[in-house]
C-alpha cells in the first residue's frame, strides 16, 4: 500500500484551461475506436497524412516475382525507406526481423493462383494470426464485377466486422480483371462500395483521367496501388499526380523492386509522396542516389 502520509495535495487542475480534443488527422477516420485509429496512425506518417507502403505480396498467388526471388536480399535494404510492408505472414516469419518497427499490413484473403480464377479467394488468415503477428492492417482483394464479386464483399465485409472487434483496420485491394475498364466510373464504383461496407482504407488504381473524382467521392483514405513496371519518370508522375489529386499515399512494389536502383527509388518515391517533390526533381534525386551507390 502507498505510504498516504507522504501523497502531496493536488493542486495544478487548470480550471481557466479547457481539456483539448484533437480531431483525427485521416479523412472519415475520426469516429474509429483508439486502436484502430493508432494503428492507422502508424501507417499513415502524422506530420503529412500520407504513406509510402512497400507492397512485396505478389508470390501468394503467383509465385517467385521478378525482383522477389530473395526477399532477404533484394527487400531487405528497402525497408528503413518504407512506411508499411504490406506482405504475407511467410515472408513475414521466414524473413523480416522481429525487431523491424515498420508497420504491417498482412494479406489475409486468397486460394486462387494465376492458374485458375482469381476472384475465387476466401478468408486464408485467421484473426488470431493478425493479433498474434501484431500487425497494423489486414488486406482483402475485392473484385467488382468479377465471377466472384459477392464472394470477395462478403470476405472483406467479415473481416471488417472482426477488425473492429478487436481493433485492427482492414484495407480494400480492388482487383481489376481482364475484362474489367480500367477508368475513373469502373473506380468510382469499387472504392465507393468497399467504403459504403465498411472498409478502413482503400487501395486502388490511377487513372489519368478524373481520378480526383475517385478520390473525392471515396469517404475514407485512398492508397495508390502502383501496378506493373513503367520508366522511373513515369512512376513518380504517377504517384505525384495521385497525390495532387487527393490520394493518401502510394503502395508501390514493382516500380520500386524492379526498379535499376531500387534503393533509390523508394527514396525518390519518398520525396514525392511526403515532401510534395515535383516529378522531375525526385528523378534527379533518383539518379544521383543511383550513382553514389
């Protein structure tokens, strides 16, 4: 028991200064419970909003990916540049050091690979795996339009409803098919859907045209996913035009893995997204991070 005679009398209560209430910094975000909103906030860089997320998923349905084949070798060294690693729980047990303090966003949907229909996915991760891996987000592939669209709503809607059980966000991936239009309606359609069911964030791809009124219409943050391997310049006007246009960050892997300099590049990509670096200039920064290495 605590020594009672020695306990000072409190005194300092402020009474002239009212208790503040800070707002939540991530768009639709504010009415989420403390533990989603503090994972979120470890994904999402405070001083900006934004995130530079590393996606390194791609072998749980296709296998080795160019640029993937050592994760330890190639991945490793791009970690202290990333926000997030958005990745599978084998990568993470077999490879990424317990010590990392990057967050996490586990992919926790799939079952199909590239040679059968990928919108076939189902839950494949347990929420006991996402507690016990302490991770700050559990993604879920969501096809609009696909063979298995209700499917793949169902499966992220369940984990929305585990997630706030118990305090983890859950990210929307929008698929696009083959067969699917890769423009501002076909977005507008699937990000609104993931966020009308409940999705915490979404990931999801650009469009040169009216993508501002993906973003706009869209009530939570959204994350552009960086697709297959374009020219440097290229990739940096894509992520700073997302980012002119209302987008939350950028899931780069490809345009960064399979990148000449993929050190430099997740830093060029850095500049972009969390110091507003025109274009032009990040692939300057690119070039001479290349030569110095």
């Amino acid at each position: 028991m605590p020594d009672i005679d020695g306990i000072k009398e409190a005194k300092n209560f402020y009474i002239d200064i009212p208790q503040k209430s800070e707002g939540f910094f991530l768009k639709g975000c504010g009415s989420l419970d403390w533990g989603i909103k503090n994972r979120l906030s470890r994904i999402f860089n405070p001083a900006t909003g934004r995130t530079v997320m590393l996606a390194i998923d791609h072998g749980y349905f296709q296998g080795p990916t160019t640029g993937l084949e050592r994760v330890d070798i190639n991945i490793l060294p791009l970690v202290p540049y990333a926000d997030t690693l958005m990745l599978t729980r084998g990568i993470l047990r077999s490879v990424v050091p317990a010590s990392t303090r990057k967050a996490i966003v586990l992919r926790v949907s799939g079952g199909a690979s590239i040679l059968k229909e990928l919108s076939n996915e189902d839950i494949a991760v347990d929420i006991e795996e996402s507690i016990r891996l302490n991770v700050c987000a559990m993604a879920v592939q969501v096809f609009i339009g696909g063979e298995f669209e209700k499917e793949s709503i169902i499966n992220m809607t369940r984990m929305v409803d585990i997630g706030n059980r118990y305090g983890i966000p859950v990210l929307a991936v929008t698929a696009v098919g083959k067969d699917m239009a890769r423009d501002a309606k076909y977005f507008q359609l699937a990000c609104r859907i993931c966020a009308e069911l409940g999705a915490h964030y979404i990931k999801t791809y650009y469009v040169d045209k009216d993508f501002d009124t993906v973003t706009s219409s869209c009530p939570v943050p959204i994350v552009m996913a960086g697709g297959k391997k374009i020219p440097e310049l290229d990739a940096l006007t894509m992520a700073c035009n997302a980012i002119q246009q209302g987008a939350s960050g950028v899931d780069m892997g490809r345009n960064i893995f399979q990148s000449d300099a993929p050190v430099a590049m997740i830093q060029a990509v850095g500049a972009v997204v969390h110091e507003n670096m025109k274009p032009k200039e990040a692939l300057k920064l690119y070039n001479s991070l290349k030569k110095k290495k």
